[in-house]
C-alpha cells in the first residue's frame, strides 16, 4: 500500500481480512495498524456502526474474487464523527495462474464535490422556478446560436418536453420570413450585449405560427 498519497488504500486477502493498510486509512478512524490488520475489513472502524455497509463490504468482496473491479459511494464517519462521502472499490491481483491472491481497497473521499453537485442542483431548481414563473417565454442561447435552455412557455409554445433541444438553432424557431432579421439582431447581442426584435415564431412541427 502507498503511504505516500491522501486517499484510503488497503491489501486485502481474498476472503477480506486485511492484511495491510495506509496512515491515510488509519488516520481518517483515527486508530492503529495492529488494532485492523487480521480483521475482516468490513469490521473495521470505517464501517463498525453502519450494518448496511458492512453487508455491502463483504457482498463486495465475495463478488470481487469474480468480477474485475467492483465500485460503489459510502458514507463513513472519520474520527471527529464527521461524515464523509467515499468513492470506494475493490479490484483483485491474480497470480500467474489467474487465481485471486489479494485484494486492492481504496477510497477517495469526494465530500467536497457532492456538496459542489448539490449547490449546483440547488441553484438550478431555484433559477428553474424563477424563469418557469415568468408569464412570456425566455430562453438562453450560446454563442452558435442554438438554443440551451428555456422556460415551461418557450417549451410548451414550440411543442419541446423536458428541456430537451438538441442543439436546436434559435433561427428554425422563427417564420422563415423574420430569420434574417433575427440573425442580425444575434450578432448584435454578442457585439454590443443588447438587442430587440418582434419575430414570429413557429413550433416544431411548422404549425402553430405565433
């Protein structure tokens, strides 16, 4: 095992017993080597109070000695009792005749970016329901000119379900007799940050003509 690196590694038998482990490991549960090695892994202090991830520990390594890699997410509570969200996997090392003689366990913790995709996701619900309460139809494009996104009345007026463009081009929404008029007011917009216009716009299936 390297001592060398932050995320959790261990050596592992085949049957789960650990064999050795890293200072990360034994740092994050705060406790010592000779008080792990020769213990199934999934009695250890990483998961000694959850009954759930110990059954999934040791399902893991029963399915490891078959299967290349398996991988999943744990929650796991370091010393302080601070919760962690762990990226965690298994992969065996084979012998020269194929058998299975040790197992690779690692964990990286990834608190940091669950927490950054659910300030994320957060942020997009709340700016969902703000344009999706707006009364006209608003809608974002990027610098190619296709549409991104766009609110429940831009989606409900060109027939789109679920936010799902495509790469559509903001011009295949508009009459075809207003699209170079549109054009031009997008090289505005990008030039100078401003532009207005009144242009017909017409669904995805050309009825519908607004």
């Amino acid at each position: 095992v390297m001592d060398n690196i932050y995320n959790i590694q261990g050596l592992l038998a085949p049957d789960g017993t650990v064999v050795d482990i890293n200072n990360a490991a034994l740092e994050f549960i705060g406790v010592a080597k000779d008080l792990v090695v020769g213990r199934p892994f999934w009695e250890t202090g990483w998961c000694a109070d959850d009954l759930e991830l110990q059954e999934k520990l040791r399902a893991a390594v029963i399915n490891s000695t078959v299967c290349e890699f398996i991988r999943f997410g744990a929650r796991i509570c370091d010393s302080t009792g601070k919760q962690h969200d762990i990226d965690f996997s298994l992969k065996p090392l084979k012998n020269s005749a194929g058998e299975v003689v040790y197992l690779v366990a690692e964990g990286n913790d990834i608190t940091d970016w669950t927490l950054l995709q659910s300030e994320l996701l957060a942020e997009k619900e709340f700016t969902d329901t703000a344009i999706n309460s707006m009364m006209g139809i608003f809608y974002v494009i990027d610098t190619a000119g296709c549409i991104v996104r766009g609110n429940t009345a831009h989606q409900q007026l060109l027939g789109i379900k679920d936010n799902i463009y495509n790469g559509m081009s903001v011009l295949s929404t508009v009459h075809p007799d207003d699209q170079w008029l549109i054009a031009r007011k997008m090289e505005e917009i990008f030039t100078d940050g401003y532009a207005e216009a009144e242009a017909r716009l017409v669904s995805i299936d050309g009825s519908n003509k607004h």
